[in-house]
C-alpha cells in the first residue's frame, strides 16, 4: 500500500497528534540546537504526554526523519 493510502485511512485525531508533535518540535528547533531536545521538551509544547509521543515516534531522530521526509 502507498504511503498517501495509508495517511488518508488514519484516524484524524492520530493525524492531528501528530501534527501537534511536529510543530511543536519545528518550533523547538527554531529556539534551539537539536541535542538540546528532549521528548519532554516536545510533548509539553504539543499538549500531549510523553507516552503519547512514544505513541507515535520512537525517538526525536524519527520526528526528524519523518519531517525531513515530508511525512505527517
């Protein structure tokens, strides 16, 4: 399956989540370096816990890789 058919099946609420975690690391990333970063950092500026995060990435290098990607 493609990854644009996938996308368009995941629930909206999945999908807004992880909208959430990536603005709020791309805003985390205009403030500081990238090794400063934590998960906590992320989580709390997105609104959600840290296992919510863990939900959806498996570490801040996947959020990156996800965004470099294109991904959502």
């Amino acid at each position: 399956m493609k990854e644009k058919e996938i996308e368009t099946r995941v629930d909206p609420r999945v999908r807004r989540t992880r909208k959430l975690l990536i603005e709020a690391f791309m805003g985390l990333m205009k403030e500081q370096r990238f090794s400063s970063i934590t998960i906590q950092n992320i989580a709390v500026r997105a609104g959600v816990n840290r296992a919510t995060f863990y939900t959806h990435f498996e570490d801040k290098h996947e959020l990156l890789n996800t965004l470099v990607r294109g991904g959502s």
